[in-house]
C-alpha cells in the first residue's frame, strides 16, 4: 500500500518511519525540504496512484485548514483525506463537507503514543464509514501497537468520532498527570520522613494499582533530575483539556478532576510549583512538549 503523508514533525516523522519498516510505502510533504520527499503538495499528490490516501498531520486549526483547502483541488473522487492532528470534533464535520461535492472522502484519527511511537505503536481512534476504514487497516495496523487490534486501534464512529474519543482520552491524560503530580509535592515536601521519592513512585511501577505508563515516564523524568531544577513548572495546555469539559458543560456531565487540572495549569503560570513541575516533566516525556528552562 502507498499513502500520502504531510507534516514531517516529531510524531509524522516518526509514522513514516514505522509505516515504511511495516511495509507500507510512504511519500511525505513538508514544508522543511530537508525532510521532505517531493517539493509541493501537487507533487506528492501525483506521486500517488488512485484511488488516493493522504494522511495530513500537521498542528490543528488555520494550518490543518488550510492544508485541506489546498489538497481539495488537486484530489479526485474516491480519493481520501485522514486527519490525524489534534482537531477539535467539530473542524472534522465542516473538513467533510467541504470535501464531499467533489466525491473526496475524509477520516477522522485520533493518535496517542507522542515521541515514542516509533517504537511503541500509537494508539488510535477513528472515525469514518465502515468502507473507508477497511480500505486503510493495512496502514492503521501498522502504526498501532503489537498484539490484539482491539487493544490499541477503535473504529469509534462515524466522521468526528475520533477525535471526540482523543479528545476525552487527553482530558483523562490531564487528570492522571495532575494526580500523580500532587502526590509527587506531598512526598517531596515530607523530606524530613521520606528519604527517596524518586525510589517511592520506582517501588509502585509493579504490582501496585497505580503503575502506568505515565508512571513509569514520571520515575524516569525523576530519574534525570531529583529535583526538577532544570525546568520552571509553567505547564501549557493544547486545548484537548479545555474542550472535554466544555463538551461536560454542554451536557450536563460531571468532570470535576478533568477540569481541576486544567485549572491547575492556569495556577502553574501564576507560580513555579513543584507539582507543575512534574506536569511539565511528564508532558516533555511522552510527547517532546517544550518545556521552559530555569534562567
């Protein structure tokens, strides 16, 4: 199978890395001609033979936007377009449409696994018609993780399915890191009892009902530097967070953990907390998020 990959960032990359040793053979676009294989859209679009599959992962809103607007043009009927950034549910439903009077297709793909997805697999929720989502499994089997499909790809719903699970699954991710991020400043204010907090969240990554792979990714982080002295605790957030709790809002669901992280990285850029700074530390971990450095 050949696709058509745009937006070479960290985790795009990185998919084109894992889709090619999986087989799958892969023509990418990006704007950095050092990492690009053609030099225009239209040259990556004529590379493809049709019925063509184009997986557009670039940074949400205007740049996802505007991408779309300039591959509608140049693909045909039959062809389809996957957008695996972070968008918001709503942007898939208006991308659809947009694409629809000349008989383009679009999906919808939540992706998770962030910079270590080469390695790992990337967990993935998708949203499209039945049809279309058997005509790509070959390239969503070979992005997500080894062992049972069922445990690492869904085929939520229909087009905006998606990224609504991604969504939820980020608000989720939110709450977890806060959690752990507290209990990381409890411990690390108690200096005068306990003598290893770093060896404290080692000692619960086996056998304890809170091991996690966020878990895991906070002991090595604790690892390379005890004491976060070289990160300030401003946490940034990339609007996942915000939009699963005002979809709670607008449906009257509860979601008082999900929204008291999100709150509290509003606090971290008021104050240098120590319990942002593992946020910020957990965050850079697993998705190579900027964090800022201590002057």
């Amino acid at each position: 199978m050949h696709i058509g990959l745009i937006g070479l960032g960290r985790m795009g990359n990185n998919m084109r890395a894992r889709l090619e040793k999986k087989g799958i053979e892969v023509t990418g676009y990006d704007t950095n001609p050092e990492v690009s294989d053609v030099a225009t859209l239209a040259d990556l679009v004529a590379a493809l033979a049709a019925p063509r599959t184009v997986w557009v992962m670039v940074p949400a809103g205007q740049i996802t936007d505007s991408v779309i607007t300039d591959l509608e043009p140049l693909l045909e009927k039959g062809d389809l377009v996957i957008d695996g950034g972070n968008s918001k549910f709503t942007e898939d439903f208006k991308h659809a449409e947009q694409l629809a009077p000349k008989g383009i297709d679009f999906m919808d793909a939540g992706v998770s696994g962030g910079i270590w997805g080469l390695e790992n697999g990337y967990g993935l929720m998708v949203g499209g018609s039945k049809e279309q989502v058997e005509r790509v499994m070959p390239v969503f089997d070979a992005l997500r993780p080894e062992g049972p499909r069922d445990e690492g790809f869904v085929h939520v719903g229909e087009v905006g399915a998606g990224h609504y699970a991604k969504m939820v699954h980020n608000g989720i991710e939110y709450a977890l890191m806060q959690a752990y991020a507290e209990g990381y400043e409890l411990l690390d204010t108690r200096k005068d009892i306990i003598k290893d907090v770093t060896g404290t969240f080692k000692a619960w990554q086996r056998g304890t009902v809170v091991r996690s792979w966020l878990l895991d990714l906070l002991v090595r982080a604790l690892e390379q530097d005890p004491e976060f002295e070289h990160i300030e605790g401003f946490v940034q957030d990339s609007g996942e967070g915000r939009w699963t709790v005002e979809e709670a809002l607008n449906n009257a669901v509860p979601v008082p953990t999900i929204s008291a992280s999100i709150f509290a990285r509003f606090v971290s850029r008021q104050e240098d907390s120590p319990a942002m700074k593992a946020v910020a530390a957990l965050r850079n971990q697993f998705g190579g998020h900027a964090v800022k450095a201590v002057d």
